[in-house]
C-alpha cells in the first residue's frame, strides 16, 4: 500500500468513526463536539488537495512507505 493509499484510509476511518461518536441517533454516540473532527479531517483534506502537501504523508513517507504513483 502506498503512502496517499494510506492517508485515504486514515481519513475515511476518522470520519466514519466521528460521525457514529457525534450523531445523536448512533448507538456508540458520546457527543456532538465529534462532529468538530469530522470538519478537522475535511479541512485537511481540502488544504492537502489544495496545497499538494499532507504532513500524514510526510510522516508515513518517513516511516518507509513507498510514495504513490
């Protein structure tokens, strides 16, 4: 797998689990502030697609992952 397959993964995991912690009708939900993380995580998205720069990535690249094509 890939670094960018990897920060994928990771940002799709946070957001599913923020949303079952921030939606009130979620049988695992603990509070709506959950639902700032979800924002946290589409900011980043949006500023990694924008500026071609992710510090996950960088931090992955570092730990020996290979870079995507």
């Amino acid at each position: 797998m890939t670094s960018w397959q990897l920060v994928r993964v990771f940002a799709g995991i946070f957001i599913l689990l923020s949303l079952a912690l921030g939606t009130p009708g979620s049988p695992i939900f603990i509070s709506q502030w959950w639902l700032a993380f979800t924002a946290f995580v589409g900011v980043n998205l949006l500023q990694s697609g924008l500026t071609k720069w992710c510090m996950l990535e960088s931090m992955l690249r570092k730990l020996g992952l290979r870079p995507g094509a």
